[in-house]
C-alpha cells in the first residue's frame, strides 16, 4: 500500500494512494480518532487487514485536489542519515574540498551516520526555504528513506528486513558553507524546511526489489543524479545492524540512506540552488517530488 498524509479542506487526513487511478482514499474513519500515520506504523498489525479491505470504499478524492504534506510530517525524533555512501559520491566529495579535515576520496570503513532534524521536514511539492542571510551554497541530494516498523535494538543483518515498515524518498538539503564551516554536518543539514519527504510511504510488500529501485534527481529539468540502490557501499542491512547496535531504534524511525553521485559541489565550478530553482527526485515506485526554492 501506498499511504499519505493529506487535507483536503481543515485537519490532515491518513489515505491510502492509488497513483494509477489518480485517487487518494480517506482512510481516517478506519482509524483511532486524531491518528496520523506514525500511529498506524507503530500499531500496523491492528490496521493492515482493515486497511485493504475496506480502503477502496472509504472517501475517495482526486490526487490533484488534495495537498499533499510528508507522509510522517513530525517524526518522533531526528531522522538518522547516511553520508558518502555511493562511491562516486564519496569521489566527488572529496574533490570538492567541503569534505573533512582535507580532501579524502578514501571510501569510508564503516556508515557515516548523522542526524537532520524534525523541524526541516518539508513536504514533497512545498517551497524551499533558502535562507538567505544564513547560507548561499545550497545544495540537493535525493536519497531512498527507510521506515522501520518494528523497533529494536542488536538487530542483526539477517533480521533486519523484518523490521522495515516501508520506503518513502527524501531530499537530504544541505547548506554546503555551513556543513563547512561548522565541520560537522548537523546544523548544515537541518535548516526548516530543507528535508523534503514524499509523496507517499510504500509499505515494504509494495518494493518487490529495493536494491533494483533507481535514485533520481533533475534541477530545472536538468538530469543530475541517476543510480540504483544496489550501488549502497553499506547496505540497508548493515545501516540497521549498525544503528541499532547501541542504540533502539522505534517505529516510525527514518533512515536516509545517502545520495548518489551529481549534488551541486560534484560539479566545477559548483552548481548551487537559487530562488526559482525547480528540483524534482524521483524513486522507482515512490512517485516524484517537485519542489520550488522559494
């Protein structure tokens, strides 16, 4: 299933989407009053056989009158991400100079995890905020997000597609000149507005393949990334062993699991986002974003 967060007029509504048929169904009288989808994640085995049975008779809506918001819009803590983990990325950010301390292109012995906070969610056809005055090196990376589903902690490699709810896409926004200057990547990544998520969660069931899915991104309709899952230096299994292994991961948890090759700073001289600068990311089977630099 394909599941959103949406309003059609007041309050934001839980649906499940039908991209095909071009319809959003309004699944919310399913479920617990006030619960958005963090809340049918976290108690999936209660909803998942209501849900695709009876979705198709509940109140249906045109997915183009309907706004769309980041299926989880408030994660319940920051979202765990994944830096340098495609190889040509790793490359190109090391001839970029923004690495640190120097210019390596050595590919990483183990994740580089770090953290984007709650409050840069953004949905997936919203403005971007710049931030002018704060930064002018604004940059895109288009990533696959995986949703855990059940919580843990030592999850092993051969346990861990067990705890994967599902996949949503997620633009990992970064202001480059403060990735630098702070040399770390937490306040660089985490201004309001610059994680944009979306359209939809597709439960895991709907993924037949995830390492075939191909990670895509366009700036002004210009093609800048390309590259399929399988291409992960750590794979969505090692990042859940990884993470996991100190720390309990809970339902709803996202993990950002790094972007290809082709961000701005990969290009010479670096292609930085501006307002009025369209970027569009696409996954194979998790729909399209679009969003405006405002």
């Amino acid at each position: 299933m394909k599941l959103v967060t949406f309003t059609a007029g007041a309050g934001q509504r839980v649906g499940v989407a039908d991209p095909d048929a071009c319809m959003v169904f309004d699944v919310s009288a399913l479920l617990p009053t006030g619960a958005g989808l963090l809340d049918v994640i976290e108690t999936w085995h209660d909803h998942r056989a209501t849900l695709v049975r009876e979705h198709t008779r509940q109140p249906r809506h045109a997915l183009d009158e309907v706004a769309l918001h980041a299926p989880i819009p408030t994660p319940r803590r920051d979202i765990f991400c994944v830096g340098k983990n495609y190889r040509d990325h790793v490359l190109e950010f090391g001839r970029s100079g923004y690495d640190q301390p120097d210019r390596s292109q050595d590919m990483p012995e183990f994740p580089v995890v770090f953290s984007k906070a709650t409050t840069s969610v953004n949905g997936p056809f919203a403005d971007i905020d710049p931030h002018t005055g704060v930064t002018s090196e604004l940059d895109y990376e288009a990533e696959l997000g995986v949703i855990i589903g059940r919580g843990g902690r030592g999850i092993s490699r051969e346990d861990a597609f067990e705890h994967v709810w599902g996949y949503t896409i997620v633009n990992d926004v970064t202001a480059r000149d403060l990735q630098r200057k702070h040399k770390q990547w937490l306040i660089g990544k985490s201004l309001d507005t610059h994680c944009p998520m979306g359209p939809w969660a597709a439960t895991a069931d709907e993924i037949a393949d995830v390492t075939a899915l191909q990670v895509q991104s366009w700036v002004n309709g210009e093609a800048r990334q390309s590259a399929p899952v399988k291409d992960l230096i750590f794979d969505i299994p090692e990042l859940i062993a990884t993470i996991s292994a100190g720390i309990t991961l809970q339902p709803g948890d996202l993990i950002a699991t790094g972007t290809p090759a082709g961000v701005g700073i990969g290009f010479d001289p670096p292609k930085f986002m501006v307002t009025g600068d369209v970027i569009e990311v696409e996954i194979t089977g998790l729909g399209r974003q679009r969003n405006t630099i405002a």
